[in-house]
C-alpha cells in the first residue's frame, strides 16, 4: 500500500465536480475525471478524438446504461449503431475506399476505452464488430468481399460477429466440430457455435469451420457468413452476470450454404486468419478494460469528493488517501502501457508479448479497481442504486476471458512465448543457468525448437500425466529437472511451446538432432509430424524409456 499522506491533497485534485440535487439521488452515471492528454502524448487530433467520442458517449448511451444492464437489452441500439456509423466509429481502421474512416490501431483504442467508460456491455459489443468481424474482412477479404460487406458495417446499418467458440471448443479452437463441406459451388455448413456476442442482431459474421478435419489446425477455413440465410438457427440470448445488453447466444447450422467467393483467406488456412487479428483483439479488449477502470474511478473518486465521514469528506482521510491513490496508479500505468504498445501497433511494430503484457495487466487490474470502487461506496456500492457493481461485474468478463485463454494459473505464459529468443533457442543466460536444456543427447536435454514440435493436450490429461512422470522420477530416484521442479512447471513450458508452433508450424530446422526425452513419453506419443521428420533421419522409432 502506498503510503499515508503520499496523495494527501487527492481529494482536491480530481477533475470537475458535479453537485448532485439530493446526497441520496440515484447516479447512473459519472463523467468527473479528466484524462491527461499531454502527458500520454496525444497529439491535437487524437486529443479532439477523445473528446468527441467522450461527449458522444456520454450523451448517447452512458444515461442508459444503468437500464441496459438492468434489463439486459438497449431499446436504442439500432439508433444509436446508426450514428456511431456517422461518426465513423464502427469502421474505425477501415480504408475510406469502403466506408471507413482509416484510423490507426491507437485511435482505434482511444474509441473501444471511451465506449467501455459509458457502458461495458455496448463496448463489448462494439470489439465484437469493429474488430473481430469488421477488420478480419478488412485485413483478409478480397477486394469484392471488401465491397460486398464493409460499407453497410461501417455505417451501422448491419452488425457483424464473429463465429469461432463451440461448447467444447474456446481457445482450443482446433477442438471445432462445426464442419464445411464442398459441394459444388457452396460450401454446406453443419454444426453450432456458441457465445457468440451480437449473435441475435448479427447480420454478417465471420465463421471458421473444420473444411478438412482429419488435417487438424490446417483444415481449418475461414467464411464470410450472413445470418439470415436458411439453415441458421439463433437460441435464445444467454443470460450472463455481467455485459448485460450485450447480447450472447448459440447459433446452430442446419445444411447453411455459403457460396465459395465468401471464403475469407484461403481454404484450410484459416488458423492464419484468426491468428493475425489475435493481437490486435487483445490490445482492443485491454483498452475495454482501461475504459472500466477509468468508469470506476470516475465513481469512486467523484463519491469520495462528496461522502463526509468524522467530519471530513472522505478523500480527506489517509487511508482513503492511499486506496484512492493505489486506484489512479494502477489506471495510469495501465494507460501508460497500453498507450506506448498501441502507438507502436499503429505504426507496423506488432509485437505479440507486448500486446499480450497490456492484455493481462489492464484485464487484472480492472478487476481490482472497479471492486475498491465498491469498497470506497461501501454499503451503496453493494447496490443496483450506484453503478460500481456494475462495473465490478462487467470488469470480470475481461479477468474470465484471461482466465480461460492465458490458462492460469499460468497468466503469463503467452507473454513469456515471445520473450524467448526464436533464432537461438535459448538465450545464453538461459542456457547457462540451465545447462542440461543444452543440446546433449546422453542427458536428454532438449531444444525448444525440437519441443515446440508437440502437440498440446488438454489440461487435466496433461496434468495427470506429468504427476505419473514425477512419481516414476521418485520411485527410481532420479532428481527431478532443475527447470521442472513441479507439475505446473512441465504444463507451463508445454503450453509455451504448444504456442510457438503456431507462430510457424512448418517450421523445423534440418540442421538440429531431433531429440525425444524421456519425460516426454508419458504425454501421450509422438506427433504426426514429428514422426515424419524422424523416419526420414533414421531415428524412428526412438530408444525405450527405462522406468
């Protein structure tokens, strides 16, 4: 915690002031604080972006948002789609050539934190159409199918979606049974899809389904789906705990036929496709969560201004103080990351660890922020009256998507991913702190350009196997791997190379030995393609483990 008395003037300094009518008049909505534009760098036409989105927000749809949530729908959505068409929201990174406004990734993040501020469960719903269907056509369509699609998206008067999660396939997306299958000039799409956000009002979405199963990932396509063709079906809405009024449902495919022009990409490559808007969705929800945590200091900030406890008003109070001032440092360092790694998305230097470091962070710390808020309201913060539970729970979503796709316990091994060297495979300091990763074939030590060849397997499997592994090691006194020392150890390096080879996965260096060590043998065999690599050097099969 930060010290009493580090921010003791923090109660004067929070932005404007609104003097309510009555200290117990229900607040559905906080606009007090401002943002320090100069100190984030923005320069006057991003600093005018803000601000018109701001003022339009705040307008438009933060009045509403206690009623969204309450009843789980927003009356004025389609108005209110239309005139974020207007403004040229909704095709933000779109060439102007079809409708869009040709902004950068940052100023995109500038839109996507200000909508999240007035209500989560619209920017939600805004992600889901600006980004995951609106710029995947952008980045991957033909020429046509930008023609076909794009303007009526950007000018709010069609939704878009994306279809990719199943029942039993979210970030084991190669899991899909939703299958494509040729038939002539059409493609014949069977199976469902589920939580699929804007899935009851989508017109147009984008459909990844299994066109060649027996390939795995590389049988995978991308399609450009409209809804409303025959065959699909949409459930009723989903009723969640958070992001209520962004709606979520299962769609099901009975014989849906999407003609060949509307495959996105290419046939079979549709991992790429999803893959190269990966980033960019994650820098996008982390400005979603930089918006709710900006919401909720909003609130607790400008409640804390207003409240009097012993005679002081409550931000007067050290220990307020340093809650209050914990608060702003987590929202300014969020802003401050989030804002360098989007600049420099914007000007072509996608980098994947980064965008996943702003990802986890502003997911995490949203979280944490938006229920100090609660905290700082006390017992109105327990209410529907106030909008910090709210925020508490439409902040969650983000930390539940985290939870799901960066496998935690293990929350940074995405990040880690890119932080080992692809070139060499360890860098020297690794190496050198753990010398039996070199490449020694009578230890077993391993390359992680010859790991990342395996595939991955689901987490309890994996998990049972590696405590067999272990138990085996200790029944026969073998010292475990410095580098292995638990469980959790073996599953977090597993997962980190499983993700390397989604980088590249025809990528095998001719010149490395391909080496298969024996605590690998319990995770279940040897890959197709590895074994590939191994009948053609004469190495298959390889040498029994001794356990």
């Amino acid at each position: 915690m930060l010290r009493r008395g580090v921010f003791e003037k923090i109660g004067t300094i929070w932005g404007v002031r609104h003097a309510h009518q009555e200290a117990r008049k229900i607040i559905s909505a906080f606009r007090t604080m401002p943002i320090n534009d100069d100190m984030f760098g923005l320069n006057s036409e991003q600093k005018m972006l803000r601000r018109s989105v701001f003022e339009f927000t705040q307008k438009e749809l933060a009045p509403y948002a206690k009623e969204i949530d309450e009843n789980d729908h927003f009356d004025r959505l389609h108005e209110f789609w239309l005139k974020c068409g207007e403004q040229g929201y909704l095709g933000a990174t779109v060439a102007s050539e079809y409708g869009g406004s040709g902004l950068g990734y940052f100023d995109h993040c500038l839109i996507v934190e200000e909508i999240h501020r007035a209500s989560g469960a619209i920017g939600c719903r805004y992600v889901n159409h600006s980004n995951l269907c609106v710029n995947q056509i952008h980045r991957n369509g033909t020429h046509e199918q930008k023609q076909k699609y794009l303007p009526k998206l950007c000018s709010g008067e069609h939704f878009g979606s994306i279809c990719m999660s199943e029942t039993t396939a979210g970030t084991d997306v190669v899991a899909m049974q939703c299958r494509a299958r040729k038939e002539g000039d059409v493609y014949v799409i069977n199976g469902h899809k589920m939580w699929i956000t804007n899935g009851p009002d989508a017109d147009v979405s984008v459909l990844y389904a299994k066109t060649a199963p027996e390939k795995g990932k590389h049988g995978i396509t991308a399609f450009i789906l409209e809804t409303n063709s025959k065959g699909v079906t949409k459930m009723p809405k989903i009723n969640k705990m958070g992001m209520r009024g962004s709606a979520t449902c299962q769609l099901i495919f009975e014989d849906v036929e999407i003609p060949a022009e509307n495959v996105l990409g290419e046939v079979n490559n549709g991992v790429y496709v999803l893959m190269s808007g990966l980033d960019l969705e994650r820098l996008t929800c982390a400005a979603g969560s930089l918006g709710m945590m900006q919401a909720a200091c909003d609130v607790a900030f400008d409640y804390a201004n207003q409240r009097k406890m012993f005679g002081k008003k409550q931000s007067e109070l050290p220990i307020m103080q340093a809650k209050i001032g914990e608060m702003y440092t987590k929202l300014v360092s969020s802003r401050a990351l989030l804002y360098a790694i989007a600049r420099s998305t914007s000007d072509g230097a996608v980098s994947s660890k980064d965008c996943n470091a702003a990802f986890f962070q502003c997911g995490e710390l949203a979280t944490q922020v938006a229920l100090e808020a609660v905290q700082i309201l006390g017992g109105n913060g327990y209410t529907r009256d106030y909008p910090a539970e709210r925020i508490a729970r439409d902040a969650k979503f983000d930390i539940a998507i985290l939870t799901c796709r960066l496998c935690e316990p293990a929350g940074l091994v995405w990040i880690t991913l890119d932080c080992v060297n692809r070139k060499s495979p360890f860098p020297s300091s690794f190496s050198e702190e753990f010398p039996e990763m070199a490449m020694n074939r009578e230890t077993g030590a391993v390359r992680d350009d010859a790991l990342k060849l395996f595939e991955c397997k689901p987490f309890d499997e994996f998990a049972k196997k590696v405590c067999q592994k272990m138990a085996i090691d200790e029944k026969l006194g073998r010292p475990p791997s410095k580098l292995f020392r638990r469980p959790i150890d073996y599953y977090h390096w597993y997962v980190l190379f499983y993700e390397q080879l989604n980088y590249n996965p025809d990528f095998i260096p001719a010149e490395f030995p391909i080496l298969y060590p024996e605590w690998m043998y319990p995770f279940g065999g040897i890959p197709e393609k590895l074994m590939e690599v191994l009948r053609q050097r004469g190495e298959y099969p390889p040498p029994v483990p001794h356990d």
